[in-house]
C-alpha cells in the first residue's frame, strides 16, 4: 500500500517567490494534516482537514501561507513571497479518523523548502 | 494548554543497553498519547499508542512506555537497544476534544555506541 506522497522532495526558492507543496493521502483516510519542522522550534502544527472541510488553522501564519484540500486525493499548501524563515520540512500526515482508535497519523517524507 | 515536554534532547546509550526515554505531558481531562520515531531523512513512523486501559502498552521492535497519571509521564523504554534505533523520538499528546490533533515534544535525539 502506498503511504502518504508528498511532493516535492525538495523545493529551493528565491526570497519573494511562491512555493506550492503537494500532498496526497492515503486512500480512504478521511484526515490531512499538515506539520512544519524546523530544528529551533521542531514539530509545529500547521492546519488540518477533516472530509476536505478545514478544521482547525490555529497555527497557521496569518499572511502569506494557505492550504486547501480541493478533492479528497490531494491537498496543497501554498506560500506566497518566501521568507528565509519559511525555509523548513513541512510534513503533510493523513488518519482513518479522529480521535479514538482511529486517530493515528501516517506522515509522508516531507518536502523540504529552502528560500535563499 | 495541552502540552509535550522531553527533557533529554540527546541521549547516548551503549548497544545493547536498556533505553529509557523520558516525556511528561500536560493535560486536562483523559490524554490519549503516542510515540513516533524519525530515522534519518525520513517521515515520522508511530512506535506505540496509548489509549485508556492498560498504562503499559507495547510497541514495535520491542519497545513499550508507560502511562502515569499520577506523574503525567509516558516513558519510553527498550531493553536491550540495537544501533538500528538510531533516530530521533517523538511524544505526543492527543486530546480527546481536538479530535485528531497532535501536539509534539521537542524530540529526543538517540545515538547508540558500538
């Protein structure tokens, strides 16, 4: 079975310029969340989708970052005029369910993003 | 506000020594708590899950924690590492009104001596 696919591996951008990041999740798991990784501040919850319906964006950057889930296949986190500090893994995950037994999450590999 | 702390960043063992790695968690209510592992360059892969019942719940590759109300903690332990377990570890809490999110530790980083 196929895990969580992110694309791409790896992203290098100029300072100003937008990055899109693609994840698609596991088949028939009805969750997508999205992670960012740095080595200062580590795991940090970015946003997440429950039946393509965004839930919960606490902690997403108010300007500049967005995610959408337009189809149950895919979602794409997009962030426009990159800053050096944007440069991090972001880690797109997906669950059967939530909460409960169901609510274990899958990562992908990640797609690292470098804004030089 | 639900939180993950691991005190160890890094720890260092000798193979085949017994591993313990530490987290506390701060939570209102009852926590549902994990364990993930991240070898090299890799994604985030789940060692073990607790849900309520019993507080020592076992993992994969032979590794088991143990849930403390008491001492809000939810150890990591192994008795006998392999130079395999490499990785950075993961502890995360999930409350059971966040319906699926997870809040990570800071991780701790093993390295294993020959």
């Amino acid at each position: 079975n196929a895990g969580v696919i992110q694309t791409p591996r790896h992203k290098v951008t100029g300072k100003g310029q937008e990055a899109t990041l693609w994840c698609e999740p596991i088949s028939g798991h009805s969750a997508v969340f999205w992670y960012r990784q740095t080595i200062v501040q580590g795991l940090e919850f970015l946003t997440y989708f429950r039946n393509q319906a965004p839930i919960d964006d606490s902690g997403m950057p108010k300007e500049r970052f967005s995610a959408q889930m337009p189809n149950q296949s895919h979602s794409t986190l997009k962030i426009q005029s990159t800053q050096p500090q944007d440069s991090a893994v972001y880690l797109c995950a997906s669950s059967l369910g939530w909460g409960g037994n169901t609510g274990q999450l899958y990562f992908g590999e990640g797609s690292k993003l470098t804004v030089l | 506000a639900q939180s993950v702390t691991q005190p160890d960043a890094r720890v260092t063992v000798s193979e085949g020594a017994s591993l313990q790695l530490r987290c506390k968690y701060s939570y209102f209510g009852t926590p549902y708590l994990f364990w993930y592992v991240q070898y090299p360059r890799q994604g985030l892969q789940l060692l073990l899950k607790y849900y309520p019942g019993d507080p020592v719940v076992q993992g994969v590759n032979g590794f088991e924690a143990e849930f403390s109300k008491s001492n809000s903690s939810f150890h990591l332990r192994k008795a006998s590492v392999h130079w395999s377990d490499w990785a950075v570890y993961f502890c995360a809490v999930e409350g059971n009104y966040n319906q699926g999110k997870l809040i990570f530790g800071q991780g701790t980083k093993l390295s294993i001596k020959p």
